[in-house]
C-alpha cells in the first residue's frame, strides 16, 4: 500500500457483517476512495448530496458534481457494484448517494 491508499480496515468499521468486512480490508483504495466509502457508510441513515460529500470527502463547501460522480464510478468498480444493480452505494438521481443496507455474504 503507497502513502496514498489506504484500508477500509483502517479507520472505517461501516458496520459491515464481518466477512464483508474482511473482503472490504482487502480492496486497494486510494485515500479518496476510502473517505468517500467511509462517508456513505457513516451515514448510512440518509442521502449524502454532494455537497455534504464534498465537505466530508474533500473538506469544501462544494466540488463539480463530476468529480464525486467519477469517484461514485471508480469505487463501484472496486467494490464490484454496479449502478444498475448496486449492492453498496445507491444513486438518488438529483440528490447524491447514500449505502444500502450492508450484504451478509
């Protein structure tokens, strides 16, 4: 792991069941990646708009909506999801994204 990536097991228990959690812990996410999935999983409860992500994510009061699109799209790929059938991060269209309830896998 480079000083740029970090674990989900790092810092982030999401409340994953704990095989998920394993599998997470495996994945090599940049920094980035790991605050975005972090972010979602912590609010799991509601919507995180994008400019909640960007004041969670990136620490601004607002980031092109691109970006956190572009970001949605590369941890999908990592975390196998897709946006059509998402297991992990839902799209509320207009809104921004939140979890879906964690797989028992």
């Amino acid at each position: 792991m480079t000083s740029g990536e970090a674990s989900t097991h790092d810092s982030c228990r999401a409340g994953f069941a704990p095989a998920e959690e394993r599998r997470l812990s495996k994945l090599d996410l940049t920094a980035t990646e790991h605050d975005l999935l972090c972010a979602l999983a912590r609010n799991a409860a509601g919507v995180c708009s994008y400019d909640d992500l960007a004041r969670l994510v990136w620490r601004r009061k607002h980031v092109d909506p691109k970006l956190v699109r572009a970001f949605v799209r590369r941890l999908r790929g990592k975390l196998g999801d897709d946006a059509a059938k998402p297991v992990y991060i839902l799209t509320e269209r207009g809104v921004g994204y939140r979890m879906a309830a964690p797989p028992d896998r």
